[in-house]
C-alpha cells in the first residue's frame, strides 16, 4: 500500500511535468500607459536616445506612464505571437526590417499616414519599403545599420600592409600576411568570420552576382543559393574562411559578440556593424580602454571587382502598432516624438545611419564610423516574401554554412539542399 | 484475468441476504459513499483544468490550419487530418522520433547504471563522506536546469571554455579552440552527460533509500552460502528493489523523453536539425514557423508515442501495487 501511495505521487510529479508550460504576459499597469518593446541595442547602445523620447511624449502626455520593455531578438517574435494570440499585445512594437513583411501580410499592424511622422519625405527608402505592404504605411522606419571591416591598425602595420586593400585579391593577401605574422597564436585569427554568420556570406554571394531566392514571373519564388554564381562566391569564401579565420564554425556573430574577443587581442579584423565598434569598448561587451581606440580603424569590404566594395546588408529597423494595441494614438506619439530629429541624431552616433537622410552627414567628420556610411553605396537585401521570416527562423543558412565549413557537404550538395527548403518554405500557403 | 472458481462464485453474498439487513438512513450511506469521490474532486478539477483542457484545445488546434493569420483572428481553419498525414509522410519526422528514442534509451541507461553505482557507493561509506556525497547530489538535484546549462555551455565554449583550455594544459591534446559541436556525435555526448548529470542525483537517493532497507539477514545469509557481491545484488537487492526500479525507470522515460531545455539553450535557442528532438520539433514548428496546427499534431503524436512507451512500465507499477 505505500508503494501504491509512493508511486501515485511519482506519477503525479511526471504528469506535472508534462503539462508545465512556460507562459509570459505583458502587464498592463492602467490605461494611462504606454507599453513599449525595442530590442535591447538600444539599452546598450543610445540609452539617451530613449530618455530623450520619453521627456518629450511625458511633456506632451503630462501623467503617462512610459513602459519601455527591452526584447532580444532571439526570442521577440515568440512572445510577440503569444502576445497578440491572448489580445495583450504592447502599443509599440520594434521589428527587424527583415520581419516585418510576414507580420504586414497576416495583418499584425494598423495602417498609419506618413505624414505624421517626423522627416517622412526623408526617410530611408529601403526602409521605408521595409514599412509598406500593397501601397499603405504599416511601420515607421527607425534605424539602419551597415557593415564594415573593423581592423587593428597596429597589426596591419606590423605585417607590413602599408596601404588598405582596394580589392578582393589584395585583401586575401593581406590576411595571409597577416597570418605568416601571428597566426602561430593558435588563438588568433587574421579575419574573425564566425561560421555561421549568414550576412557575411551573403555578401560574398551578392558580390559574384548571385544572389538568396528570386521571384519569378508567375509570382513565385525560388531558391537560388545553388546558382553558378553563389556556388562560386562560397567556394571562395569557404577557403578564405579556412586560410583566415579561427572563429567556431558553429555558431553566429551574436555567440561571441566579435568585438569581444577583438577587445582581448585574439584578431587583426572582424566584419561588423557599426554600432560594434563602440561595443569594443561598452563595460559589458569587449570592455577595452579608451587608449585602445587609437589603434583601431575600418573600411568597407573590397569588392573583386577593382575600386568597388562588396554590397553589405542594409539592416534595419521599424517600429509598429499592433493591430490589437490598446493605446493606439499614445504609441503613435512615442513613436513620434522617437523617430524625431533629436533622438535620431544621438541614435546615428551611436553608430547607425539615421532614418533620415537629412542626417546623412552626422557621422562624416567621425574617422570611425563615416566607412560604415561609405559602405552602404552598395547594398543588399533579402527577398521580399512574407514568408522570408521563416527562412530566418529555420536557420537554414546557418546550418548550410556549418555543413560547408566543417566539410560535412559539399558546397554543390549543401547550397542545392538550401535552395530546395527556401523554396518551400517561401512559397508556403501562410 | 483467469475465469473464477466455483468456490471464489460461491463466496459472493447472496444479494437477498443483504436485502433483508437493516437498511443505514439514506443520508449516512451518501455521506459515507460520496466522501471519497469529494476528496478527489479538487485533484481531478486541477488536473482537468491544466491538463485535460490544453490537452483538449492541442487536439482541436491539431486538426486546423493555424498560423499567423489565423492566429491574430482568433479563427483557426478547418482541415480534418491533413496535419497527420503531412508528418506522417515526412521522413525527417520519422528520422527525429527514431533519434528521440535512441537518446531516451541512452540516456535512461546511463542514469540508472551511475545512479545505482554511486546509490552502492554510499552504502559503503563513512558517515562524513556519505553526508558530503549527499550533500553534492542535492545540490546538482536543486540546481536550476536553466543555470545548469549556462555553466556547462560555458565550460565547453568554442573561445573562452575551461574544457578546452583544461585539456589542452594536462596535455591530453590541442584543445585550442575545439569545437564540441562541430561533429554531432561529440555534440550529443556533451548533451546526454548534461542531462544524466542532472538526473542521477534523484535516482542514486531513492536507491539509497531502497537499499537500507534491504534486510542485512537476508545479504549475510546468501554471503555466508558462499555468493558472490555481484550474485548478491543481482539475486538478492535486484529483486527486492524491483518496485522501485520500475518507478525510476518509468519516470527517467517520460522525463528523458521530452528533453527540450538543455538542448535548447545550449545551442543558443537554434538547434540545427540534427539535433531535433520530438519536443524541438513541435516547438519550432510551431512558434518559429507559425505553424501552430502542424505544431500541435506532432506534440501529440509525441503524447501517444509516449504512453505507448511507458505503458508496459506502468502496468509493471500497477501489478506490482496489487499485489501488495
């Protein structure tokens, strides 16, 4: 009989188990709030840009609360979805420009009119792009970011590189210099090139011409990641990845941040973003000291093509009002009194490019970040479906890099097997 | 069940015989017939409500098409089985519900083996090292498994893990740099020692216990007939700890076989196929792919798969209950 008890209790601790479920919501304080989700950059990044906006909607909105919730990206989406499936959804939203397409055609977001924003006329047009679905306005655009080589000037010149490469061949030759000098570190790595970063070896692929998927004439798209041209960029890649770089073949450029072990010493360049470059020295993030910046330099990526540089990704942001938002027009003041002239300013030093092209030249006397703003003469974006998200979500990309990397597949089967899932999961009923 | 004996049949009383016994007040017969179905009431509410209904609701949700455009309506799509035949179909379903069960298998073993190892170990001990012993176990037990995973994702890390820096200074080769992921193998070892580590402790201390109770009379005897340790504990404890084994085994299934966490995390939140499990799948199905349905017919496919395979410990656990 107390074995029965014993194992009534057992079971009962199991079945517990099984129906325990991880549950979030978001609280909603009272109606005189204005709840807020923007990705944690912007905590690390351009804190001040976020108190900026808030004493100005306060000043408009005496008595408002403020709730400004900080997301991942990780896992933004999830909680997004489980926000909106239990009607609880926040009055603004962030999104990546990559995303926001999926949540526009499934009618996430309220349409709003440009010109209630500030700058509207000047805003970013591929972010604003970003923001339209069948002509209407779903998101204002908040930020863009493109990339660069972060580089250590004191290697370069210790390797004996006198001049910054113009072209890919150059560059190449360059890394390997660099790796005759140092590489017997077994730590170090001439370019740092995370494995897995698919934003990197996308680039490769759009400078040989190729490019992720295509939409063709009846409307449909196709994955085009196996074409001459991309087979012959990662080819490339994936033997400059192998001659250049230590970085684990098996994870992003978010596991390490690079600009952690850059600040430790461990690499002569990384390709990043610009907001990375201050996080060499953010207390959380590399932690190097200020002395360190003098040895530090970037240029956009040479093209192989003589005098261009490679296209980097035109990432970005926006921001939403959901459609089952409770507070509708105080969202849209925050939004408004953040997208502002003031705040995108501290936001464009932080390392972006502003929404607005009138801030264009914020940064152009900043020897530091004016190559990321150079960098984005040429640029790339991802295809344009609803369904892209998903592409993201599945991190077929990744792994297809991995495979190749670590010489599991060949460049041929690896791409070939990516581009059949893109297909699917791009032309999936949504 | 075996058909009764004549003599078994004739022990049933006969029914006129009860009929004429005086008869309790109707009230008293309720109260005394009701109070234990009252007792159970509130457990069978609890259960109903956090099971029975999510339970419900997946199977419902199992049978729609349900994505992100259904989802902010709140009006799922009807589509009877389709969801079923789609994975049913789907070879790299069957490839994750043949990985799961390898793993559960290995993993199940494991814990048993070290948990009884060390359960034995403790027996043999002193009494300071045996609380300090138990002291560790607990604190493994009481570990968060999310602060677990940290600690052990950090340990093996790609730049700055102290596996690889460890191995690489005691010489037992070049470690810089060693990725424990790169080969899927090695990728799942880490996995099965992260989570046999986290369960061994509950097994070795319900042994433990099993195992004071085994009557000394009993082990002195079969040692004095000349019996071996191993014979003794095969013949002798094995059997007498028959219950309890069952239990743990049951238990170690249904939790091995559901493994969502340590995978999860220590792979940043994006495991690559290979290392998909029943649970990974129906979790990223559903909320990376905004295929709730599709998601919800998995998870319960991965419910029946379960009670299948932990059917015939229960019906052990049930038996062994009667006959006591």
């Amino acid at each position: 009989m107390k074995l029965r008890i014993f194992a009534a209790v057992a079971l009962a601790a199991a079945l517990a188990t099984v129906a325990s479920t991880a549950t979030g919501s978001t609280k909603r304080a009272s109606a005189q709030s204005v709840t807020v989700w923007v990705m944690t950059d912007a905590q690390a990044g351009w804190p001040g840009a976020i108190a900026a906006a808030n004493a100005q909607f306060q000043q408009q909105h005496p008595g408002v609360d403020v709730n400004i919730q900080y997301q991942s990206w990780d896992t933004v989406l999830q909680k997004f979805d489980a926000a909106l499936a239990a009607n609880d959804a926040p009055d603004v939203i962030e999104l990546g420009n990559s995303q926001t397409a999926k949540y526009m055609a499934a009618g996430a977001f309220s349409s709003l009119k440009a010109k209630n924003f500030p700058n509207s006329s000047t805003w970013l047009s591929g972010l604003k792009s970003s923001c339209t679905y069948r002509g209407k306005l779903y998101c204002v655009p908040y930020y863009a970011g493109a990339r660069a080589v972060i580089y250590r000037k004191d290697m370069y010149r210790q390797a004996g590189i006198k001049r910054l490469p113009t072209s890919y061949a150059q560059w190449l030759a360059d890394g390997k210099k660099l790796m005759k000098k140092f590489g017997k570190n077994r730590n170090f790595s001439a370019f740092y090139e995370p494995g897995q970063n698919w934003y990197a070896a996308t680039t490769f692929v759009e400078d040989w011409g190729g490019h992720l998927a295509v939409q063709q004439k009846n409307g449909k798209w196709k994955g085009t990641i196996d074409s001459p041209q991309a087979v012959k960029a990662l080819t490339i890649f994936k033997s400059m990845v192998r001659k250049l770089s230590r970085a684990s073949k098996t994870q992003d450029e978010a596991h390490p941040f690079p600009s952690i072990p850059f600040a430790k010493g461990r690499m002569a360049s990384f390709y990043g973003n610009g907001w990375e470059w201050p996080y060499v020295f953010n207390p959380k993030g590399g932690a190097a000291p200020k002395s360190f910046e003098k040895k530090m330099g970037a240029y956009p990526m040479p093209s192989h093509i003589k005098g261009r540089y490679m296209p980097t990704f035109l990432g970005g942001s926006d921001l939403g009002i959901p459609i089952s938002a409770k507070n509708k027009a105080l969202g849209a003041d925050w939004i408004k009194a953040f997208t502002g002239t003031a705040s995108e300013t501290i936001i464009a030093k932080a390392g972006n490019i502003a929404n607005t092209t009138k801030l264009a030249n914020v940064n152009a006397h900043n020897p530091a970040l004016a190559p990321f703003a150079r960098a984005s003469k040429y640029s790339w974006f991802v295809p344009t479906s609803p369904n892209w998200t998903n592409v993201e979500n599945s991190h077929l990309l990744k792994q297809m890099l991995t495979a190749i990397l670590t010489n599991r597949k060949s460049v041929a089967a690896a791409t070939h097997s990516a581009s059949k899932q893109m297909t699917t999961i791009l032309n999936a009923s949504s | 069940m075996s058909s009764r004996s004549p003599a078994a049949a004739a022990a049933v009383p006969d029914p006129r015989v009860t009929s004429r016994r005086p008869r309790r007040p109707f009230v008293t017969r309720l109260r005394s017939g009701a109070a234990p179905y009252l007792l159970i009431l509130p457990a069978c509410l609890v259960i109903g409500a956090v099971l029975g209904y999510p339970l419900y609701f997946m199977g419902h949700l199992s049978l729609e098409h349900y994505g992100l455009f259904q989802l902010i309506r709140h009006q799922g799509e009807w589509i009877g089985l389709k969801n079923y035949s789609q994975i049913l179909h789907d070879g790299f379903f069957w490839h994750v519900v043949l990985r799961t069960l390898a793993f559960t298998a290995a993993a199940v073993s494991l814990t048993m083996v070290f948990g009884t190892l060390i359960a034995l170990l403790l027996v043999q001990l002193g009494a300071k090292m045996r609380i300090l012993l138990t002291a560790g176990l607990i604190f493994v037990w009481a570990t968060p498994v999310v602060v677990a995973v940290a600690v052990w994702s950090w340990m093996v890390d790609f730049e700055f893990g102290v596996a690889n820096w460890l191995l690489t200074e005691l010489h037992v080769g070049n470690f810089n740099h060693h990725d424990w992921f790169a080969s899927t193998l090695s990728g799942w070892t880490i996995i099965t020692a992260l989570v046999v580590w986290g369960a061994i402790p509950f097994v070795t201390l319900m042994v433990y216990a099993g195992l004071t109770q085994v009557p000394k009379e009993l082990v002195e005897a079969a040692t004095t007939d000349g019996a071996s340790p191993w014979r003794v504990f095969r013949d002798v404890t094995v059997p007498l700890l028959k219950p309890i084994f069952v239990i743990l085994i049951s238990l170690s299934i249904i939790w091995d076989f559901q493994v969502f966490n340590q995978i999860w995390i220590i792979l940043d939140g994006q495991p690559p196929p290979q290392y998909f499990t029943m649970s990974i799948y129906a979790f990223t199905t559903s909320f990376q792919q905004s295929q709730y349905g599709l998601g919800s017919a998995i998870a319960l496919v991965m419910v029946v798969i379960l009670l299948i395979v932990s059917f015939v410990y229960i019906r052990e656990m049930v038996k062994i209950g009667d006959a006591e």
